[in-house]
C-alpha cells in the first residue's frame, strides 16, 4: 500500500504519478484509506486539521507524487441575484454548520432536502446537480503544522479562571471564547 504523509507546497509537479479522487468528506481526513484511479491503494497519513483542496499535491514514499482532484457530489445550488437574501441563505446555513461553497449568485450545499426547504422558504431558487465541492475553508481552519493537539498535555486552572495547558514543553494560555454557543 502506498502511504503519503505530505502536502507540497508552492508549484505542482508537472507530471504526478497519480490521479487520488476524493468527497470533500473524503478530503477533510488526516488519515484515510483510499483507492488511486488507477486502482493502487493509498494510506493518507496527514497532520491533524488538514483539509485537501482540488489540485493538491502529496509526495509520499519514495518520492512517489500524486494530484488530488475533487469528486462531482450531489449538490443543492441556491441562487438569487438578491444579494441581500444571499446573505441570509448563507447565515442560516451557516448557523447550522453546513459547509458552503460560495460565489457571486448563488451557495452551495451537500444535498439536503431539510436544508433546501429552509433555502426555498428564504425566497431562493434551489437546484441539484451533481459537481465537485469547493466550500470555503472556515474562520477556524488551520493545519498543526507547528504542533498538534493530540500530544500528552497537562492543564491547571489559575486563580482567576484562565486555563493554563502544558504542550510538550509548550505553553499555551486557555482563557478565551472561541464563540461556540450551545443551546
């Protein structure tokens, strides 16, 4: 099996030894079993976080290089000219998580009956097709590449409710809000 273990930076190799295509679900994983399109099987051995976008590059063992390409899914297209309802389409799926591919018309979805009811009801046009899956990274996206998250640490609480944690040698003060609220 190959493994890759390496997302490469700046221009693309102009000849890669392989085709990778993968769901968006596909390329939001670290660690991943996954078939190349000329059937070889593959291991994706990424840093935490990571998140694969159409045309990346992975070198894995061997110097072998692979492209990745994003897979056509089932996608809800919802369109307006009304930039303003736009807006709102985009804040209510939003709130719920959804992950959006944006452009200048229009937002798109993994197909969601619920979700394209709740689209409609907002005075939008909702469409299927079936196309690959670019959603914006987030406000929070990031890889680890300084460090991950998952290593041994330690936390205390200081006196005035600041969380101190203890990385590997590292420090890291806890003492803000991320803005998540749950109801």
């Amino acid at each position: 099996m190959l493994r890759f273990n390496e997302v490469l930076d700046g221009s693309p190799a102009a000849n890669p030894d392989g085709v990778l295509t993968l769901t968006f679900d596909q390329r939001r994983k670290s660690r991943l079993r996954a078939i190349l399109d000329d059937g070889r099987e593959a291991a994706l051995l990424l840093l935490r976080g990571t998140i694969l976008r159409d045309g990346d590059h992975l070198r894995g063992e061997g110097g072998l290089i692979v492209v990745v390409h994003a897979a056509p899914e089932s996608l809800s297209i919802a369109s307006t000219s009304d930039a303003h309802l736009l807006t709102r389409a985009a804040y209510h799926l939003g709130n719920r998580h959804v992950p959006l591919q944006i452009g200048a018309e229009f937002v798109a979805y993994a197909h969601d009956h619920v979700l394209d009811d709740m689209v409609r009801s907002l005075g939008l046009a909702v469409t299927s097709r079936l196309a690959p899956f670019e959603p914006e990274a987030g406000a929070f996206a990031h890889t680890h590449a300084a460090h991950e998250h998952d290593q041994t640490h330690s936390e205390h609480e200081h006196g005035d409710g600041r969380v101190h944690v203890h990385v590997d040698g590292h420090d890291h003060d806890h003492d803000h809000d991320h803005g998540h609220h749950h109801r």
